[in-house]
C-alpha cells in the first residue's frame, strides 16, 4: 500500500513539474519575443 501512494505520489509531482516546466519556458520565449520587438522599436 505503502510504495503505491508513494509512486502515485512520485507520478504527480513528475506530471506537476513538467507543467510547471513548460509555462517557465513559454514564459521565457514570450519574454524573449518581446525584448526583440522593444529593442527593434527603439533602432
């Protein structure tokens, strides 16, 4: 019973993280994407 939750546990953090991942990295590209468009204005 005990190394079941465990796993499920295990598994959900996994899944939580992954997402937690791909906002960062989205957030980061829209940043980027911005950062461009701001710097190209100011030329």
């Amino acid at each position: 019973m005990a190394k079941e939750e465990i796993k499920k546990l295990v598994e959900d953090s996994k899944k939580t993280l992954e997402h937690d991942h791909e906002n960062f990295a989205k957030s980061i590209k829209n940043d980027l994407v911005s950062f461009k468009k701001k710097t190209l204005d100011r030329i």
